[in-house]
C-alpha cells in the first residue's frame, strides 16, 4: 500500500494515523517532493476509476490561474488536465491511498482509509 500525502495537510496526518493505529504496512509519498508523471496519474487514476477533474483541487491559487474551472470536463479533455496536476501535482487531491489488490481511494475520510485498509 502506499500513501501520497501533503505532511501540512490535515486529512493527510489523520489518514497516517489511522494507517498506523491498524498496523498497516504502507509506503510514504510525498507527492509535493515526488510527483507523479503524466503516465503515473493515468494509472492512478484508472485504479481510483476517477477522471482527473475529480481529482482537481480548483480552489488552490495555482487552479484559479490556470483557470481550470472554465475548462471543459469531457475526454477529449483528459489530457490536458493529467499534464496540469503532473506539472502542478499541489492540484492532486489528497491522500491517495494505493491498496494492495490494485485498486485506489481519496482517503479523505475514515470510511475511506478503512476501505483502502479492507483491501
């Protein structure tokens, strides 16, 4: 399992912690030092089975001035917005919790990290 985390994010601290509290075996991203390549997010993101534009943080500072919230959100845009999150990866939602049996979840919740952990 592995975890993409932002250390100053609090939904990133509490997912750690619960990790930790069920003695989970995890590996540490910090994706903000780390980022994901455009191939990477692809992957990721047919594992969370989520489109990149569910994954956009659109109000971060770097969102308004790209201004992605006018961009279309339809496949023939997918590109675009994967090549934005790899060259501004504090766009990516966070955590992203990758789970042993391949699958994924934004581990923003409880619920979630325990669904990542069930896997």
């Amino acid at each position: 399992m592995e975890i993409w985390i932002n250390p100053a994010c609090s939904k990133c601290r509490s997912a750690v912690k619960l990790l930790d509290a069920e003695g989970a075996e995890y590996t540490v991203r910090r994706y903000l030092e780390d980022p994901p390549a455009e191939d990477e997010l692809r992957a990721v993101l047919e594992r969370l089975g989520l489109e990149p534009w569910d994954i956009t943080r659109t109000q971060e500072a770097e969102a308004k001035e790209l201004g992605l919230r006018s961009w279309p959100k339809e496949p023939a845009e997918r590109d675009r917005w994967i090549a934005a999150l790899a060259e501004h990866p504090r766009l990516i939602q966070r955590p992203i919790i990758t789970a042993d049996d391949g699958s994924a979840v934004v581990g923003r919740s409880e619920e979630a990290v325990r669904d990542a952990l069930s896997r």
